[in-house]
C-alpha cells in the first residue's frame, strides 16, 4: 500500500507530540499574543492531522472537517482573539498563581500519570494508538492552565487548547464524525469565543481591568 | 415546533416596536403550548414521531418534557412582558437592551426545544452548548458588575463541564463503533439503546461519568454547581426562573437518555450509586448553603440544586416508583420554582430589595403575591397536601422498597434543614406587620400585579395544590409511558 509510509515514519505522533508541546509550552510563556501564537500552532497541527489521516484513510470527509478546523481555529478564532486582545491593551500575563518550574513539573507529572493509567483501560489499536494519551494529557494541562492563570483572556486561552483536545481525543476514537456534526461542533465552539469576547469587553468596562482577581463579588 | 421561536426571534430582529415583539413572543409561546400539547395527545394514542433523516425523534419522555418547555415559556413571557416593561420604566436597562432581551428569549427557548426532540447525541450535546451561550448573555443583560461576572462564570465553567461531555459523546461513539465494526459506528439515540447490550461495559461506564460530570455541571448538581447561585441571582427574574424551571431539567434529560444506555450497557447498580453520589452531595450542600442565605434569589437557587439532587436520587433509585417520581418531581419544580422567582421578582419591584432582612408584612401589603408565595414555598419546603410532597414520598417509598436506608436518612434530615432555612427567611417576608416600602422602587413600580399576570401566577399555585391531591388521567399516563421507556 503506498500510503503506508504514513504510518512507517510515524507522522501522526510527531504531529500530536507537536500538539502536546504547544499546550506545555503555554506554562511558561507570559506574553499574551506568544500564547495566541502557541494557540494557532496547536490548531493547525490539528487540521494537519486531519488532513493525513484523511490522505492516509482516502476519506473525503475527513478533508472536509481538516479544512473546518483550518478555517475556523486556525484562522478565524485567533485573528478575532488577536483583536479583541489589541482592544484591551493587555500585553503580558501577571506573574500566575503557580510559578514557571513548578508548574512545568505538574505538568509533565499529569502527562505522566495520564501515560501510566491509560496503558491499560480504553485501547485503541491502529495508527492512532498514542493519540488519545496525547489528548487527554492536553486536555488536563489545559484545565491546569485555565485553573492557575490570571488574565480572563489566558483562561479563554486555555478553554480553546482544551476543546482541541477533546476534538483530537474525538478524532482517534472516531476517525471523524459525519461532516454535519462536525460543522455544528465547529460552529458552536465560534459562537462560545465570540460571546467570550463581548464578554472581557463587558469585564474590561465594568473592572476597569480583565484579571480574574477581581471577580469575586459573588460568594457563597 | 422549532420553527416558531426562530420566526419569534426573527420579528424582534426586524422590529423595534416594543408592543409587536412583546406580543410576538407571547403569542409564539401560546402556540408552542398548544402544539406541545397536542403532540402529547399524539404520543398519547402510541404515536412517535420521526423525521425522515432519523435526526428528530419524540416519544412520551420527550413529549413530556416539551410540555413543560412550552407552558413554562409561555408563564415567562407574559411575566416578562410586566417585570421587562417594569424595568424598562425604572431605567435599568435601556430601549435596545430591552429588545435584545426578547430576542434571545426566543432563541433560548429555541435551545431548549431542540434538546428533547433531538434523537442524535451529538444534536443534544450542540444544543445543551447553545443553551449555555445563549443564556449566559441573558445572565448579563443588566451588565452591571456582579452579573457581568456571573455570566462570566457561567458560560467559563458549562462550558468547561459540556467539553467533558462531548468527550463522553465521542467515547460512546467509539464504543458502538467497536460493536458495529470500524467507521460504522451509531450515535441515534433509538439505535444505540437496541444495541446497548452488545456495548463494551467498562467503555461504556467511562463515557457515562464524563456524561453526568458534563451535563451534570449544567444540571446543577453538587459539587459541580458553583455558576449556579451566582447565574440564578443576577439573571433577570423571567430569566432565573427559565434557568431552574427547564434549562437544569433539560440538561438532566441528557443525562437521563445516556443513562437507558448505561444501565443497559453495565447494569443498573452502575447509574444508581453514580446518581446517589451526585443527588446526596447536592441536597447536602445545598441544605447546608440554605440555612446561611439571607439574599432570596440566591436561597432559591440552592433550593434548586436540593430539588435536582431529589430528583437525581429518586431517578437513582429506579423501578416504576423511582422514575415516576423523579418525572414528577422535575414537572412539580418547574411549576413552583419559577413561580417563587416570579413573587421575588414582584418583591424586588416593590421593596427593590431581595435580602430577606427588611421586608416583612407581605401578606399585608401585598395579599395576592403573598398567598400564592406563601403555597410557594410550603410546597417547596415539600409540606403536605402540596405536588411536590407527593413525588417526594414516591421517592421515599421507592427507597424503602429498595432498602437504602443511608439514603432515606440522609433525605430526611437535609429536609428538614431546608425546611428551617426556606420558613426562616420567607416566614419573616410575609408575616408581621408591612415595613415601609423604600420609595425608590414604590415610585416606578405598580404596586399591583396586572389582571394576566395575577391569573397565571394564580394557575400556578393551584396546579401546585390541585396536583398534591390528584393527577390528571393524562398526565399520569404520560408519565407512565416516559417512566417505561426511561426504564427500558
């Protein structure tokens, strides 16, 4: 089969390797816009992954989410983010609630934990056999994130990289839903970053600032 | 159905005449209760509907549910026509807020409808996600701090809980695809409960906790609840009152379809200690918060996490008592929460206060609202003769038959903390003698409730009374049937 040099070069877990990189790497980077950047990677390696598999498999389908993922996480989302960010005039995250080391280390220690519990339990055979520890290491180092960051737009940050996880963990169960769902899906997670972003305009207006600190009015 | 809410919504677009987009609104949800109901009287004579693609599809549950979506939009758009106009007047929110608030009214309610008649996983899981996008911009339609900041919470942490959830949708795919073969796997609903038994068990029971985790954020229930209170207390008061009367049973509808597979799948004993998990630590936590509340929106909405933990228990339990109960128990909530939140919000009008703290004298000052609050909370608190004393005794049946006496006992005496901290606030609201109303609030607001608003809110209480004695023939049928199919 002359696609096989796919799966011979193991290029899918370079690519996922690269996804998981991008969200470890967000622990230590300070500048908002970096982490936009760090953002827009992970998602086009995700429509990059979309696309092998779909040369990989011959799926027509899977062409056409690769290109829904591009289109919407890999262009739209970050250029809209990048807007809103230049509207606030945030520049850099304040120093998190977790320090740079130690932080790394509980990450690598989840990626870990998460390594060692999946060898058994759900196992999937085929190409994508790493995918799903990939993913849902990425998707408990985003929560992490989301949890010791600041910056409003940070946390929104995190949110993204997670649901890329889960749509990464989606991918290597399914292959690929049915091109409809895909689209809802897409469409939703759009809809949620715009609404997001009227929202730290909101904040930005009332708290004169988008650090989460400051939301703590409502209690108990 | 769907098409309604969506032409509702396409009018308040298009007009900026107050008078048409109110009465569109209402006479769109006047409608909808009259095709509710007569889908019901379909599914009634053993119709299920389907559309041709296999994407919709409503039997009794979902036609049981699309009642009480119906009738509680309806209750809500007449309030809201009063409460909106009332705040319109009072300046706290201006002209284009207002007209926005109508708009997302209807595509809330439009969320919402999809939700029960939707036969693939993955359509639910969409509109359970719309639901929350579109709701959370309601919770933050006074754009003041504290609601900017509920909303904030809202929409970051459902959001969070309904990724766990799709997740869980993906790994029920993925089990069913393991059934059926490779790239042939099923997420129709009617499809994967025939199949459930052939469903690998321990792929089965992951997707399912990330299932309850996921939908049970959006549910309310403890300890993943804390968006809750905050939501419930800012959001405008037609609004609070949609939140708890449907969105939290909508939310736990899904739950309750993943849980037929689920207990298909691995067995009940599997969904019963999930749900006894969940149901015990909410009506726990929330007896707890109860007693210190003294804000009483937010004594509401912990009475609202209590109710899905009563809900989550009796749906636990199982076996035609337990779901019967649970059923009932979702349609007695959402009659009587909403209409609490609708005699707060004509407290808040009138005193533009909601601390229990200062008011006193409501059956005085205001004898109609204070009667029907007064059926409100007793029935609430879960006091005999009223509705919701009688699912909550089908569940204790139900548990007794069952032997889960821990549970019962754990019920029992959270009750009675509920019981202390609903009269201990609401008792002082409307007994003794009238404090002075604050002339702030007094001078914009009528300090009688108009004739339409009055007789719904009266319907209300009766059918919290009327439904303590007696359930209608057809009502109990409905939820024999839905009970059944949730039963398998």
């Amino acid at each position: 089969m002359p696609r096989q040099w796919v799966v011979v070069y193991s290029i899918t877990d370079f690519i996922t390797i690269g996804m998981l990189l991008t969200v470890v790497a967000m622990n230590s980077i300070k500048r908002i816009e970096t982490c936009l950047r760090a953002y827009t990677l992970n998602s086009l390696l995700l429509a990059l992954l979309m696309a092998i598999s779909a040369f990989y498999l011959d799926a027509a389908h899977l062409y056409v989410a690769a290109a829904f993922t591009l289109v919407s996480k890999g262009i739209a989302i970050p250029l809209f983010l990048k807007k809103v960010v230049r509207d606030l005039k945030i520049t850099r995250e304040v120093e998190p609630n977790i320090n740079t080391p130690l932080s790394l280390v509980i990450t690598s220690v989840l990626v870990v934990v998460v390594y060692s519990s999946l060898s058994k339990g759900i196992f999937i055979e085929g190409f994508t056999e790493n995918t799903l520890k990939v993913s849902v290491s990425i998707i408990l180092i985003s929560l992490f994130i989301m949890i010791t960051r600041r910056k409003a737009v940070t946390q929104v940050i995190g949110l993204l990289l997670m649901e890329n996880g889960v749509f990464l963990a989606g991918f290597s169960l399914t292959y690929g839903m049915s091109t409809i769902i895909e689209l809802g899906v897409v469409f939703d997670v759009l809809m949620g970053v715009i609404i997001l972003g009227v929202f730290l305009t909101q904040i930005k207006k009332s708290f004169a600032k988008v650090d989460l600190d400051k939301l703590n009015t409502l209690k108990g | 159905m769907m098409i309604i809410p969506a032409a509702a919504a396409l009018i308040c677009l298009l007009t900026r005449q107050r008078r048409v987009y109110e009465y569109a609104t209402v006479a769109g949800a006047a409608a909808m209760v009259f095709i509710a109901l007569s889908i019901a009287a379909g599914v009634l004579r053993g119709l299920v509907i389907k559309s041709p693609g296999g994407m919709i599809y409503v039997d009794a549950l979902s036609a049981f549910m699309l009642v009480i979506i119906a009738l509680l939009s309806f209750v809500a758009a007449v309030y809201s026509v009063e409460y909106m106009g009332n705040e319109l007047t009072a300046g706290h929110l201006d002209k284009k807020a207002h007209r926005y608030y109508y708009l997302l009214y209807n595509l809330f309610i439009f969320t919402m409808v999809l939700i029960p008649m939707a036969n693939n996983l993955a359509i639910l899981w969409m509109a359970i996600e719309g639901t929350t996008l579109v709701s959370a911009l309601l919770v933050g339609t006074y754009r003041r701090r504290e609601s900017v900041e509920a909303a904030w919470k809202y929409i970051i942490l459902c959001t969070v809980g309904i990724t766990f959830a799709l997740l869980g949708t993906f790994i029920v795919y993925y089990a069913s695809s393991g059934a059926l073969g490779e790239g042939k796997g099923v997420l129709e609903w009617t499809a994967l409960t025939s199949m459930a038994s052939r469903l690998n068990p321990a792929t089965i029971k992951l997707g399912f906790i990330l299932i309850i985790v996921g939908y049970g954020t959006k549910a309310g229930l403890a300890p993943v609840h804390n968006w809750l209170p905050d939501a419930h207390s800012e959001a405008p008061t037609p609004i609070s009152a949609l939140l708890s009367g449907i969105l939290l049973n909508c939310a736990f509808y899904g739950v309750m379809r993943f849980a037929v597979i689920a207990r298909a799948s691995c067995g009940p004993a599997f969904v019963r200690d999930m749900m006894f998990l969940f149901g015990i630590s909410s009506v726990v936590v929330a007896s707890v918060f109860m007693l210190i509340q003294g804000n009483v929106k937010r004594l509401l909405a912990y009475s609202s996490i209590e109710h899905m933990g009563i809900i989550a228990l009796s749906f636990g339990v199982g076996g035609p008592f337990g779901l019967y109960a649970s059923l009932l128990h979702i349609l007695n909530h959402a009659i009587g929460k909403p209409l609490m939140f609708f005699v707060t919000g004509r407290i808040k009008g009138l005193y533009n206060s909601v601390e229990s703290e200062g008011i006193s004298g409501i059956l005085k000052a205001m004898p109609l609202m204070g009667v029907i609050g007064f059926i409100g909370v007793m029935a609430l608190a879960g006091a005999p003769p009223f509705s919701m004393f009688v699912s909550e005794f089908l569940m204790l049946r139900a548990l007794a038959a069952g032997g889960y006496w821990y549970v019962m006992g754990v019920f029992l005496a959270t009750g009675g903390l509920v019981f202390y901290g609903l009269l201990k606030n609401f008792g002082g609201m409307f007994l003794g003698a009238p404090s002075m109303p604050l002339p702030v609030g007094a001078a914009v607001y009528k300090s009688k409730t108009s004739f339409i608003t009055g007789t719904v809110m009266f319907g209300m209480a009766m059918a919290l009374v009327v439904m303590g004695i007696y359930i209608p023939g057809p009502l109990d049928r409905l939820i024999t049937l839905s009970a059944g199919i949730i039963g398998g």
